[in-house]
C-alpha cells in the first residue's frame, strides 16, 4: 500500500471514531503537518463541511508571514473550501508575552487559539451545529511535548499523552509521524511553506527537535517506546489523581463580581489529603475560575510549597492561594483569567 494511502487510512480511522457530523475548521499554516491534514480532507470533501483558519501572527518578517497566510488562502480557493485569514497586528505577540511573563511561541498560540475559538462560534452561528476544530499535531509533536514538560518538571498531567480529542478539538495526525507527513506531501506532489523560525534554537521546543532528538535517536535507538510508554502511563495516573481530587476536596466558588471570584475550602479537609491530591485539587480550582488568557505560567514548584505548608500564601499570577483562618482561599484576580486546561500546559 502506498505511503500517502496509510496515511489516510490513519486519518480517517481517527476521524470516524470521534467525527459526528459536524462542521470541521482546520487550523492551518502553510507548514507539512497542515498541509498535509487539509490534503487529506480534500479528498473526501464531499464528506466533511470543511472550513479553514490561518493566522498571521505578526512575529515574522511580513513578506514570509503574510505570504504564508496567502499561501493557504489561495490553496483553499482553488480547491473549494472557505477560507479566512486572521492577521494579528505586528508587535502585539511580542507586547503580550512581555506584559504577561510568557514566551513568544505561548502568546503566539493565545491569539491562534482564541482566533479559532471565535472562528468556531462565528461558523456555529450560521450552522447551528457544534463546530470541531482540528490541529494538525503528529507523533512527533507528542514526543516533544512530552520531553518538554519532562525537562520543565510538569506533574502528571503534564506528561500525559496529547489526547486525540479534547473537547472541541480533534488531532488526526496523532498516529502519523513527521516522516508520513513529508511522504505524503511529495507522492501528491503538494506544495507547503517552511517556517524560518523552526531553525532558531532561542525557543526550547526547536531546541528538542533540532538538538535532543537527533542525540537520542543516535544513542538511545528506542527513546520513542520509553516515552511513549511513559506518556500512557502517566495519562492511567492523571484522570486516576484528577477523580479523586475531584471527589476528595470540594470547591465552594463565591462570585464577586463578574470577573472576579474565590474558591475555598475547609483547611482541615485540605491538609488531611495525599499531598499530590492537594496539587490537583489547587489546578481544578484555577481551571473552574478562570476561562480567559492566563498572564503568568503557573509553577508546580510554587504549588508544592504551599501544598507542603512551607509557604501561608502564594501570587500564582492568575490567582492567589492562602490560608485564612480555617479555610484555603484561592482568590481570582481582576482581568487575570485563563482558559481552562492550565494544569495539563504547565
């Protein structure tokens, strides 16, 4: 069978287990990965109401970003799908990362992200369906995700394995690797753009994947099966530890205004649990609080200071955590929000 075929076979595989029949918005770049996906789409269109987002981020020089943004538009067109370009204004990636204490690639995917939200109500608005959104993240994606988080210390939330659906969004490329990606695209004779920021080691995530997995692929033949193994294993620890945190520690949340609200619970109750329960339970509490763009990073460092009794308080940028007579606060600030789903980026 040829490679291109596998492929498809993967992607549709995916697609019929998770796909009900609503409409698709397919986040892409110009790049392999989503390149690849649309292509792959394109073939059953009859299938699939298929729409497309790209973003403009403004980060790059405006000859490449905007070319790549024309570059899908013009793919869509000739092919049938609607298409919208999202351009962000230059600079304002770079202000927000500065103004929130993030790096470039997390305000980048904040914007890409809540653009692809909007996108999805706007067309829900018309179709008067669920819309799902679909990435085009692959194997390899998830491999480096992993040893990003491993080297960032995250719990297990953390290095659980990407899940081929989360909500709203669908990855079908998850059982694909870059390598499929690639073969693909040239048996179909597919164009696609290559972003000049992958070869800039400044940001860590190009720094596993042009430093780390070449090392490891040539001195640890069989890195990938550990830390896939890994991934799965901790996926069976973190839906186990995120339930009975659940169950264990009840949240009662007093609203105070319409962006502002407080979580609590009796500090005895607290206390009286395994400490990485009470870990989990702070992230729930963030996640119910706060539903809109996040200023800081959260530590689990911090979190554990405080979960271990070391620290009576602590400014965790979205909220602030502290012991007051005999109960834990979590405290939601003004305009400091986040989407949920904090505890699994950090």
């Amino acid at each position: 069978m040829p490679q291109a075929d596998e492929l498809k076979d993967r992607v549709f595989s995916i697609l019929n287990e998770f796909y009900h029949g609503a409409p698709l918005l397919l986040a892409v770049s110009g790049g392999a990965d989503s390149m690849a996906m649309l292509s792959v789409l394109l073939e059953a269109k009859d299938r699939f109401d298929l729409y497309c987002l790209t973003v403009d981020h403004g980060i790059r020089q405006a000859e490449e970003s905007r070319g790549d943004a024309d570059f899908v538009f013009d793919f869509c067109q000739k092919n049938g799908i609607k298409c919208r370009i999202k351009s962000i204004p230059p600079g304002r990636v770079s202000d927000y990362s500065k103004q929130k204490g993030i790096g470039i690639e997390a305000a980048a995917r904040h914007f890409r992200r809540r653009a692809l939200f909007k996108e999805a109500k706007r067309i829900e608005a018309i179709k008067a369906k669920a819309v799902f959104i679909l990435l085009a993240h692959t194997k390899d994606d998830l491999l480096e995700t992993v040893l990003m988080r491993v080297l960032r210390g995250s719990g297990p939330a953390g290095l659980a394995a990407m899940p081929f659906q989360s909500g709203r969004i669908l990855r079908p490329l998850l059982e694909s690797t870059r390598k499929d990606v690639i073969s693909f695209l040239k048996e179909k004779n597919i164009a696609w753009r290559e972003d000049s920021t992958n070869a800039d080691n400044q940001f860590l995530r190009n720094r596993i994947r042009n430093l780390l997995v070449p090392f490891l692929n040539d001195n640890f033949s069989s890195w990938k099966k550990g830390v896939n193994a890994m991934a799965q294993t901790q996926t069976l620890a973190a839906h186990f530890i995120a339930a009975e945190a659940q169950k264990r520690i009840k949240w009662e949340k007093t609203h105070c205004s319409p962006c502002h609200s407080v979580s609590s619970v009796v500090k005895k109750d607290f206390f009286s649990q395994p400490v990485i329960i009470r870990e989990e339970a702070i992230f729930q509490a963030i996640n119910t609080l706060c539903d809109s763009p996040s200023n800081k990073s959260i530590r689990r460092s911090v979190v554990r200071k405080f979960c271990l009794g070391l620290i009576n308080s602590a400014d965790l940028g979205l909220v602030t955590v502290k012991r007051q007579n005999d109960r834990i606060l979590i405290s939601q600030a003004q305009n400091n929000c986040f989407e949920s789903g904090i505890s699994r980026l950090i």
